[in-house]
C-alpha cells in the first residue's frame, strides 16, 4: 500500500517544530516507496507436457509504516487453489488483490488531416477559399473562430493490435484519450461581414504560410493490478516466495534413433534379458525436449520438465487473487496448432498423458553406468509421486520464443522383430454360404511387420514422444515411442515387411446338430482347423511373432503355441454377431525361420451355432 505523501509531509513539518531536521524532499519520497515494493525473481519453473507450468518466484523489501509490502506483478492466469505467497521472513496476515487507477497527462503535435484541423492550426490567418458550387471567385478573409467543441475521446486504434496488446500485459489495462475537434463550421471574417462555412464545401483553401500541425492534448489512463501483503510489523525487512500453476509454458519430447548393426555388449546381470535379447545390436537414442514459451520472459532460469501429468482438478477456473473472470491460455492462442481442442483430443492418449507401452515392460537392468551423455553435470534426476523431473541448467527464454534442450544421450540394446496379427472371423449363421462347408471366413489384411525392441538400459524413464528412426542420415520410420521405465522393453513399428509372405486357411472339419441347448436355443457344434503360414523370402534367418484370433474355443495348438481364452468377443464374428455362449481365442507363437522357408502352425477349434 502506498503511504499517503500528506501524511508523510505533516510528519516532517511536525518533526521540523520540534527541533529535529526530517525533511522529505521528492526524490526521498519516491525512494521510500520503492523499498517497500517487492524485488521479484523467477527461482524456478516446472514444466508439464499439457501446457501448464508451475512458476516459483522470490522477493525481498522493507515493510512501509503500516507493515505492508507490495507488487504490481500479479500473473493474468493461475488455477484456483494453486496461488500461494510464502513467508520466508516474518508473517503473512493478509494478501489483497485489487486494481491501482492513474492517469498522466501530456501534448504532442499531430499532422492536420481534415479542413476543421487546418483551420483549427491558422486561426487569425488570412486566406482565400472556394467553396463547392459557388460560381464566383474565391472568398478571401480572416480564419476566425471554429464552431466546435474540444473533447476528449477514445484514441482510435487498430482492434486486433489493441486486443493483443491488452493480452500482453494482462496486469495493465490502458486507456488514451485525445483532445478531438468535434464540429462541422467555422467562421470566416470578410469585408462584408463574418461568413459562416460548411467544412465539408470548402474545395480550395489558400493559407500563406500554412501551418500543417496541431497540438493536441493527450490523457493516458491506466488501471494496474497489485498484490498488497500484510506482515504487521513496520519498516522490517521481509522475504517471501510466490507459487502458482498457469497455463502458457509446455514442452514435447522428441526422440531419434540411429539403429547400427554393433552387436550390444551386456553389463553384468541383466536378470534374463541378454537371454531373449540375444541378438541385440546397438542403438544410440537421443532425447530432446522442444520448449514453448508464450506466458513471460524467463532469465537465467532452471527448467524442469516432467514426465507425467498431475491431476488439477480446478485447472479450467480461475483464481479470484488473479483479478480475472476467465482463465487465459495465452499458449493456446498463441499456438492453436499445437493446443487446439483437435490437438488434444487426438493425442491425450499419447503425447500429453503417460501412455505405457503395448509390449511389456520386463523389468530387468537400470543399472548401466555412463550411458548419459556429456550434459550430465548439468543434467540431475528425480522421481517420486509418479513423476519423474528432468532438471534442466538455468537457461533465458523471452516470451514467443522456442528451444530445443538435448536431455538424454545413450547407447541402447535393440534387436529386429518380425510380427503378424490375423483375425479369423466366423459367420454367426449354421447355412452359410460357401462350398465343401467351409465356414465363411473374414482375415484381416496379411501383413508382418518389422518392428525393432527395444530395452531401456538407462537410469531414467522414457516419456511417450514422437520418435525418427535413422541409419546415420537414412530416415527409416517415424512412431510414437511410448512410456518406458528403467529396465522395461518396449516396440516401435517400422514397415510392413515386403519379403515375408502371409496367408491363413480355415477349414471346416466337422458339425454335430442340436449338440447343446442353451438359453431355450438348441445349437450346433462347428469343429474346424486353421492353418497360419509365413514364407521367408529373405537372405537371413528373421524371429516372428504370431497372433491369431477367432470366436471360439481353441482345442489343440502345434509349434508351442500359448493360449489365451477369453469372453464372447462380437468383434470375432461377421456383421458383429455371434452368441455369447462362444469364447474368444488368442493363440500366440514364437519362431526364427530361416532363408526361403515357411512357418505353418496350426489350430483346433470348436464354436456353436444357433439352429
């Protein structure tokens, strides 16, 4: 709160009648108003990947004579619950928010831009003027007097330059008001009297030595936010920190991977991993983070990017001490593209939340020492609460900027794997069409793909990201790398496979009527076959995973394939029907085939059809 300058001078007059000599001349005035105003610094930012931020930011100065401290660097945006004010020196009775009216006034010449403004500029002047439609020649006189009035009016501006100004600086909100000609006529003193005048009929207007400028008066009014902190205790130094979470500050992982065909050397006991990753060759993984900065100017700041997303229930609603009705994302006007609700809702499953990987996740190393990469004195860790914190070296972001932070270099196991999933649907009908009874059969497009695995070896997790596959500057393939802990394995699709060939058969073997009455239904018993073939076209021997699917009961499995049984599933049968008195299969194998031959495994089954 500022001290009120009568106050102080009554103090000084008062003090000066008793003998002492306190005199409070202007510059002293100002500078005690300065000590009581708060010093803020920004001590820390936390990132999150949903385009919310928390701020932390510490300030020092002396209490005026009624114990107060204030600031006029209140945020335009902080979430309800989340503004908080520390005291590290005293204590806080009270905070107050409110808005601090001022207005300051000036004069400024202006280039006359209308008759009424020449006119206005040469009163008293002699000149000679020809007035549309008058058929005589031009009237001669004396510039007398302007028959308006002055006011003062709204600056004109451009709207969409006034809007994002008034965004910029969500603490100030200003006003211009200009002294403004508001008439039509003036008067013009001639030899047969005093002629009044239509601005808007004058076609000529003759003035010797033309003035082309006007003064003009300017008022500014400005409205300022302040925060006002009660600590009780006059004239004490204090110190205290403010805490909030706002939208305007996220940032994206990124990722490139450069897949060499270096054999990967284990580092002690990878609790069974080197058995199944047997293969492995190298990769070196390089983990960037992309910051967007559209809320303020960062200097000299530390930086922590999360892995993971916190729960802010009252994210949308503002805080009242931030003096707004609406919470402004000022990121997401800045950068619609990027936080778009179209934006969001395609990758809050991905991007934004935490997504783990479709895979596994083995638990097994986290142990590799001297994986990170130069960056690691400036590079610390931690975890905790389900978020992990990369923290990053201080680093200066204005406002509108971007950057790039390399976070994680490594070398990696990986190993090639070649995977196919088919799905078998049934007709949910015993008269089916087709011949020799073959049940009708729907497969799901016969393609491998070639996928590589891959296992973090690393001390820190893998946050879900776009992720650019390389062979030094060879683009392979572009894939969302998903979440990813120490230790655990995860997949990245790379290609459909050119040189392995797949196709499914299923064979009808036998059908028993009226086998079984359920649900007041009398229901046949289908038994049938399927047989999955893959063909290696390829130079070299290739690992491949198949995943078949189909409604019914899987009875016998060849080549050590594992069986998964499940409810009804509608999606196992044509036109999504079928009855739920059917389970729904999932037979999984593992093989490595070699140079031009084939895998073929096969199935038994049984399902019922209603009569």
């Amino acid at each position: 709160m500022m001290i009120d300058r009568l106050t102080l001078l009554t103090v000084g007059l008062v003090t000066l009648c008793s003998g002492s000599s306190l005199i409070f001349a202007d510059n002293e005035f100002s500078n005690l108003m300065e000590k009581s105003e708060l010093n803020l610094t920004t001590e820390n930012v936390v990132i999150f990947k949903d385009g919310y931020f928390l701020i932390v930011k510490k300030g020092t100065a002396k209490t005026d004579a009624e114990g107060k401290v204030f600031t006029n660097e209140v945020p335009d945006s902080a979430i309800l619950g989340s503004f908080w004010a520390i005291a590290q020196q005293g204590k806080i009775s009270s905070m107050v928010a409110g808005w601090e009216a001022s207005e300051t006034e000036d004069k400024r010449e202006i280039n006359c831009t209308t008759v009424m403004d020449i006119v206005t500029a040469n009163l008293g002047a002699s000149c000679s003027l020809r007035i549309r439609g008058e058929k005589s020649e031009s009237v001669k006189g004396v510039l007398l007097k302007v028959l308006a009035n002055r006011e003062l009016v709204p600056e004109k501006t451009d709207p969409h330059a006034r809007n994002r100004h008034n965004s910029d600086s969500g603490a100030i909100d200003s006003e211009i008001l200009v002294d403004t000609v508001l008439g039509t006529h003036f008067l013009l003193r001639t030899e047969v009297g005093d002629m009044m005048i239509a601005a808007n009929s004058v076609s000529n207007l003759t003035v010797e030595g033309m003035k082309t400028t006007v003064q003009q008066n300017v008022k500014k009014l400005t409205r300022e936010k302040k925060l006002t902190f009660d600590f009780g205790t006059p004239n004490t130094e204090i110190e205290l920190s403010l805490m909030y979470f706002c939208p305007g500050i996220r940032w994206l992982p990124t990722y490139r991977l450069n897949l060499t065909d270096k054999p990967f050397e284990f580092r002690g006991d990878e609790g069974g991993v080197e058995a199944k990753l047997a293969s492995a060759k190298t990769a070196e993984i390089l983990m960037q983070g992309e910051i967007i900065n559209d809320s303020e100017d960062l200097v000299d700041v530390p930086l922590h990017v999360v892995v993971g997303v916190p729960n802010f229930r009252f994210k949308a609603s503002p805080s009242p001490m931030v003096l707004e009705a609406s919470l402004k994302n000022v990121l997401a006007e800045a950068a619609p593209q990027i936080m778009s609700n179209q934006a969001i809702d395609q990758f809050s499953n991905t991007i934004y939340s935490q997504r783990t990987s479709d895979f596994r996740s083995a638990r097994s190393t986290g142990n590799s020492e001297g994986l990170i990469d130069g960056l690691a004195g400036d590079l610390t860790t931690s975890g905790g609460n389900d978020l992990f914190v990369y923290k990053l070296k201080p680093m200066s972001l204005k406002k509108g900027e971007r950057a790039s932070v390399r976070i994680l270099k490594a070398e990696v196991a990986y190993r090639d794997i070649y995977t196919w999933d088919v799905t078998v649907q049934h007709s949910a009908h015993e008269f089916a069409s087709g011949r020799n009874g073959r049940s009708p059969l729907v497969v799901s497009e016969s393609e491998v793909w070639h996928q590589i695995e891959l296992i973090n070896d690393t001390k820190v997790p893998w946050t879900t990201g776009a992720a650019m596959l390389v062979d030094g500057f060879q683009p392979l393939a572009q894939e969302l790398l998903t979440y990813t802990s120490p230790g655990g394995i995860c997949r990245l699709p790379m290609t459909v496979s050119v040189d392995l060939k797949a196709g499914v058969d299923d064979q009808e073997t036998g059908r028993e009527r009226n086998a079984v009455q359920w649900r007041n239904s009398s229901y046949s018993l289908v038994k049938g076959k399927v047989v999955a073939e893959i063909a290696n076209n390829k130079e070299y021997e290739v690992p491949v995973e198949v995943s078949l699917r189909f409604g019914g009961k899987a009875n016998e499995v060849s080549d050590e394939g594992k069986t998964k049984l499940e409810g009804f599933n509608p999606n196992d049968w044509s036109n999504h029907g079928g009855d739920p008195i059917n389970n729904s299969s999932v037979v999984n194998w593992k093989a490595s085939i070699k140079p031009g031959e084939c895998f073929k495994p096969t199935v038994e089954y049984e399902f019922y059809l209603r009569n």
